[in-house]
C-alpha cells in the first residue's frame, strides 16, 4: 500500500498583506509620545506660551480691556522709557537690593552656624527644634505679614510695648526709645520688612544647611580631632568647602527670591510701597503697573529686565560659591 503524501501548494508569501504590521509598528512607535502629550500640552499652554507672549508684548503697548486689537508696535520704546525716565522703578530697584541685602545676607550668616549647633550639639530634641524654625516657611505669608503688622502697631503693638517697657531697666535702658515708633515712616519700615523676611525664611536655609552637614562623613573630623586640628580649624577647613555647593544653591534661592519679592511687602504697605515707596519693590512696581496702570506692555518689559537681573546675579553667585573639583 503506498503511502498518501500529503497535497502541498506552493504559497507565494510575497503576496500576503504587510499593512496592518505597519500600523502595529507605528502604533508603537507613537504609544510614548501619546502618553506624555498631556504634560507638553500643559505646559505649552500655561509655561512656553506665556513666556514667548511675554515677549511678543514687552515691545508693545497694550489696554487688555480693548482687545487684542489695541496692541501697537514700539520697539523697544517700552525699555527705553523704564530705564531712562521711569523713577519708580530706580527707586523699587534700590528697595529692593535694600530689602535682599539686609534680610538675605542674616539668613545664611545665621541659618549656617545655627545648622552646625544643631547638627554637633543637639540629639533627640534635633528634629522638633528644626521643625519648630522650619515652620514659618510653611505658614501662610499673609497670615504672617497680618500677625508682624499687628506687632508692629504704633499704639497697641507689642514691639512698641516691649521696647517702652525695655527702656525703664536701669542699665541698658538708654539702648532703647523711650517713646513708641511709628512703624510705617520710610527710616523704619524697610527694617521691619527685612526682619519679617528674614524671620519667614531662616528656617529653609538653616534646614538646607543641616541636611548637608548630614552628608559629611564623620571620619574626617575624627581624623582631624587625632591631628589636633580644634572645632572651629575643622568647620573652616572641612566644613566650609564640603557646603560650598548647598551653598550655591541656597544663596541662589535668595537672590531670585528677594528679586522677586512681593508678598510680604504688598500685604504690609498696599499696592502704594508705604509713605514715600518706601517699601516699593520692583515685582510690586511690576504689578502696579500692568494692574493699575493697564500698561501691560511696560509691565511685560520690567519681567523680562528682572529676568535679566537674576541672570547677572546667578552668573555672579556661580562664579564665587560654585564648587571646584
């Protein structure tokens, strides 16, 4: 009996349709970009574009409430005009480097030896005394700016009480005014504006320092406690080079932050910057402008010169601080 074999047909395989392999390979392809569109939606919507209109309207003139058919071509008039005949601006400018100058610089010459303490002398009760500095940077800002305008009144404060009361001690009485200040004069209101934004942000830097302490591996101050080298040779010569690049980074978060500075002094002096604008900055001059004034356009160009501003000054800060290997 002779076997069946099996009936066989050549298949030409060059004809079998290759497109819907196509449409899988391009699905997959596309599947990634698909699920990360939302973030590039979102963030050409609300970041790229408002930057690039930003521009677009910094050598315009512009009334928002007259529609976009208002806006009119000036060049660069508008930077003209801020940097050559606009005296608030100068004046915001001075406040402001004023302001950073005086509640910056205390922020790390006291955040930086306040970490150090903590981290050498302190054990358990560590982490509730960081938490307990830390917590004016979480708290509201106008709830704090409300509570320090409070202390600060001329008639019920209780600064003004406490500095009354300080004058009648027998020894140090004649370091402290016998009568109560006002506050809200031009002499002192940037000092009291300082020391809010100091009190506000000491704790970030002091907890920003603490956790790079935290980093330092202990063996080298052993090995230097065994060459003889005392604490204070150890936080100059150890201590000191291992923070430079936290403090870089912190220094920077100041510098764009006093730059930027709006909150605190809006809510304690208004729209105005107090008597004489005194307490004016240049983010307060900014919105004064575009809100009041309905200068969008000069207002466009002072973000921008500011930009400018913080770039100058991290160039600056990188130059000095930034770490070497």
């Amino acid at each position: 009996m002779s076997a069946i074999m099996p009936i066989t047909q050549d298949v030409d395989t060059s004809a079998a349709p290759k497109q819907p392999k196509r449409r899988r390979l391009k699905t997959r392809d596309w599947a990634p970009y698909a699920f990360v569109s939302p973030f590039f939606v979102i963030f050409g919507t609300f970041g790229l574009f408002p930057l690039l209109f930003a521009v677009y309207l910094s050598f315009h003139t512009w009334d928002p409430a007259m529609g976009m058919g208002a806006m009119n071509w000036v060049g660069f008039e508008n930077y003209e005009y801020i940097l050559l005949s606009d005296d608030y601006f100068w004046k915001a400018m001075y406040n402001t480097f004023w302001l950073g100058i005086v509640s910056g610089l205390p922020q790390h010459l006291v955040g930086l030896p306040l970490a150090y303490l903590l981290h050498t002398v302190f054990g358990r009760m560590r982490n509730s005394v960081v938490g307990m500095y830390f917590l004016p940077f979480i708290t509201s800002t106008v709830a704090i700016s409300l509570v320090f305008t409070t202390l600060f009144s001329k008639d019920f404060g209780a600064i003004n009480q406490l500095l009354v009361s300080m004058s009648k001690t027998p020894i140090i009485g004649w370091i402290f005014p016998a009568e109560k200040i006002d506050w809200s004069q031009p002499e002192y209101l940037k000092p009291m504006i300082s020391f809010v934004v100091w009190w506000r942000y000491l704790g970030w830097n002091t907890v920003m320092y603490l956790a790079a302490l935290q980093t330092i591996s202990k063996d080298l101050f052993e090995a230097a406690t065994m060459d003889g080298a005392t604490r204070t040779q150890q936080f100059r010569h150890i201590t000191l080079p291992l923070l430079k690049p936290m403090m870089f980074m912190t220094i920077t978060f100041t510098i764009i932050g006093n730059i930027q500075l709006f909150e605190e002094p809006f809510i304690i002096t208004g729209s105005t910057g107090g008597i004489n604008q005194a307490g004016l900055t240049v983010a307060m001059h900014m919105y004064r402008t575009a809100f009041t004034d309905n200068d969008f356009g000069t207002a466009a160009a002072i973000a921008w010169l500011v930009f400018a501003l913080i770039v100058v000054m991290t160039i600056i800060n990188n130059k000095l601080l930034a770490s070497k290997d």
